[in-house]
C-alpha cells in the first residue's frame, strides 16, 4: 500500500492510493473515489481488491480545488463539504485523469496490461463516462448518480459494464430509475442490476444504508464480473 503520482493529461499531477496483489502480474482496477475524497474508505476498498489478486488505484479527483481530502459521512459538515467538492468538480477533466490513471496502471510492471474501473457514488458515474469514453476492459458502477442524464453516451459503450442499481436510492426516484434502466436495456454490453429495497451507498461498509447481504452479493459479483473480463 502506497502513494503515487500520476501525470494528467492537461498539466499537473495528483496523488492516487495504490494496493498491490500478492501474485503478479495481475488485472489492473482504477477505483474511483465517492464525494468524501480518497478516504479510509476507499483505501480499504483498494485494500480488498487487492486482497482479492487485482492491483488496485485510487486516484485524488478533487486535487484542482484542495489535494488530498479526506471526509466521512458521519458528520452535517462533512457532507455539506463533499457536496461542494463534488459541485465543485469538472467531470470532463475527472474523466480524462481516470483515463490517465487507467494508461499509467496499465504500464506498471504488476498489471497484465488488462485494466478497468469501479466507482461508487460519484464514482459510480464516472465509471459510466469511463465506460463510454475510455478503452478500459470492463467497468463496474455502484449506485451511480444521475446516470439517466448521461444515456446519450450508452451506444458508445461496447465493452461491458456492470451497473449495481438501489431501488430505493433517496439520490434517485422510481422514474429516473425506470428512464435508465429503459436506456440502457438495447445495449447487449450493459448489465444493470437492481437491488429491491436499497438505497443509496447500500455497499458503503458503516454507512447509514449498509447492508451485508446485498453488499455481499454486489461485491461478489463485481470480483466475478473483473475475474472474467480482466484475467
């Protein structure tokens, strides 16, 4: 477990968590960060994918406006920083430096060269845009925010992505949820999956939403999902 530094594309360079496998080289996993930065959480998250035989990164998309934040959800104050962190964020740019994270992992000498991303969140978004504008081999989103104002870009996804959907998502409604499960139905590269009775950040370990058994279910399938398209 470490710290790296990572070019982006425009100028400039951001820090990124990285976890490595014990057995490389492996498939590579761009994890991308919720509102909250790259927190404990989400270095777990690295912590376990790694656990689990991948080489994981999680790259700080927040640097442009404060490098390095680190919140969690257990205070007002917190979350009212990590809305404006997020409102805050150029998406286009977010993407272009997952995309240059995904480049500098797939030239580590630990990662097989196969690589792809999985978001949370905010994250879970992002993976949606990585997975229509980068050529990352496969992509996983958890609850991702907004996603039925980003179907436009749903045909341009021809590698497959795996979408882990809350019912319930107090971030979403039942239309908005009908409207992209609708979207992205005609796309044979798209799986889109429901969690009846969820809500947002079902999977978020702590959380005010947790749930063991549909976390576990959703973590199952997602390290199935990369085993398949990443070995």
């Amino acid at each position: 477990m470490s710290e790296v530094t990572i070019d982006a594309a425009d100028g400039g360079r951001f820090s990124a968590y990285v976890a490595k496998p014990s057995v490389a080289p492996a498939g590579g996993l761009v994890v991308i960060q919720e509102i909250f930065g790259v927190n404990a959480v989400m270095r777990e998250l690295c912590d376990e994918y790694a656990a689990q035989g991948f080489l994981a990164v999680c790259p700080d998309l927040f640097w442009r406006q404060k490098p390095g934040v680190q919140l969690t959800d257990k205070t007002e104050e917190e979350w009212n920083q990590a809305f404006a962190y997020m409102n805050g964020l150029d998406q286009d740019k977010a993407v272009d430096d997952l995309i240059a994270t995904l480049g500098w992992l797939r030239t580590q000498g630990d990662c097989t060269g196969k690589a792809g991303s999985v978001g949370y969140c905010l994250g879970g978004r992002l993976a949606f845009l990585m997975a229509a504008r980068s050529d990352a081999d496969a992509n996983v989103g958890f609850y991702g925010v907004g996603l039925d104002g980003l179907l436009g870009e749903a045909p341009g996804i021809k590698k497959p992505l795996l979408l882990h959907v809350a019912e319930q998502d107090k971030f979403s409604s039942p239309e908005k949820r009908d409207a992209l499960l609708a979207g992205v139905a005609g796309n044979s590269w798209i799986t889109a999956k429901v969690y009846p009775g969820m809500d947002h950040a079902f999977a978020r370990p702590g959380g005010e939403h947790y749930d063991a058994a549909a976390a576990d279910e959703a973590n199952r399938l997602t390290v199935e999902f990369f085993r398949t398209h990443l070995s």
